[in-house]
C-alpha cells in the first residue's frame, strides 16, 4: 500500500470512532503543507512560502495546491503568505478524509436527517491505532525521529489533538519540544528542523487568527 501523506496520516487522527472529528483540531492546511516541504516543492523564506517547483505530480490535492501558490506569486515568483496558503486549502479534510476512503482506510456513511445529508468517515482502526501507538513511541524516545514522524508529532501538539489522544504529562513535554525544533536527532534534516517550528508556530496560529478574525465580524 501506497504510505500515508502527512495530510493523510493527520486525518486519520483527527476523526473519532463514532464518525465524527476534533473540530477545534482541524488545521489540516498546515498539515498540506508540511508534505509540500517534505517533498520540497515549497520551503520557507522567513515566515513566508517560496515556490521551489510547480511541476504536477499527478496528485490531486498537491497539483491544486501547487496551482494556488504559482498563482499567487506570479511571474516573479514572490514569497507567499502562510495565511494566503492556509485561506486556499480551506475543506482539506474532507479532501482527504474522501482519499482515504477509496483506498478502504476509511467508510462513509451517508445520513439523512430532515431535509440534511449528513456524511460521517469512520477511521480505519487498525491504521489509526498504529498511528497513535508510534507518536507514543516517539513522544517517549523509543522511537527515532524521522522527516515525515517529526512533522506529524509537532502538529499533534499544536493543534491540540495531543490533548485528545492519550498522552501523558512526560509525552506531551516531549511532543512540545519537537514542536519547537528541538533535539529532533540526526535523521531529520536540518531544513526539516527548521520547517517544524515555523509550520507549527506560523502556519497554525495563522489559521486561529483567522478564525477568531471570522468570529469577531459584525453580524449584518
């Protein structure tokens, strides 16, 4: 089986056993765009993106992606806003949450309620506890931090979700620091290392300020 995208592996762990998901958690932008710097078609120029290639992948959501920032930053090629990446990958989880489930780690079910449909994806047990066991095994060094594991540790703790999955006073200590760019180990890269901080720091309090920026308009 094809591996879990960082978006992929993120979505598994946001959504619940009853088809429902940690909606306080959901800022699965920043989890796109970690795998755009894993897979170093983006990187950071200070606290904005830099385009560093275009070319398609034949993948749905990073060509679209990638077609989003080229636009933006025009002939010219200029910086990006994390802000401007995160406004236009809004709805990613469903985008992902749909993925998995024509590769069988998900099931939708699809209810109607009044005059609703109501979509719920119910995760993939076995893959969603595998997941949560090795970000146990990292957050209690038992494990060694790789490029993609040291990303998808750092958001658990920023968004939240580190909250919701079990994690011990000692682990989620650990999961800070790694979300901090701290004593990530010889197998992730430094450009890696450096790109944890500021997606964890930037990207997500990016996307809560515009939240909050949302809730604070006047109703008209």
């Amino acid at each position: 089986m094809t591996p879990l995208t960082l978006p992929e592996a993120f979505v598994l762990l946001l959504q619940k056993h009853n088809g429902s998901y940690y909606s306080t958690c959901d800022h699965t932008g920043a989890a796109e765009l970690g795998e755009l710097v894993l897979q170093h078609r983006v990187a950071f120029a200070g606290t904005k993106l830099q385009l560093l290639d275009p070319t398609p992948t034949g993948i749905g959501w990073v060509d679209e992606a990638l077609a989003q920032l080229q636009h933006k930053a025009g002939p010219q090629n200029k910086p990006v806003a994390v802000t401007t990446f995160l406004q236009g990958r809004r709805g990613g989880r469903k985008r992902h949450c749909a993925a998995l489930a024509q590769r069988g780690l998900m099931r939708l079910e699809t209810q109607s309620v009044l005059f609703f449909t109501q979509e719920k994806y119910f995760p993939h047990d076995p893959t969603r506890t595998a997941l949560v066991n090795d970000l146990h095994a990292i957050a209690r060094r038992q494990r060694q931090l790789d490029d993609r594991s040291a990303l998808l540790a750092a958001l658990v703790h920023a968004t939240g979700l580190v909250q919701r999955l079990g994690f011990d006073r000692a682990e989620r200590q650990r999961l800070k620091e790694i979300s901090k760019g701290q004593d990530l180990g010889a197998a992730v890269e430094q450009s890696i290392a450096a790109a944890t901080a500021v997606i964890t720091t930037t990207a997500v309090v990016a996307a809560v300020t515009a939240i909050d920026h949302i809730l604070r308009l006047p109703l008209s």
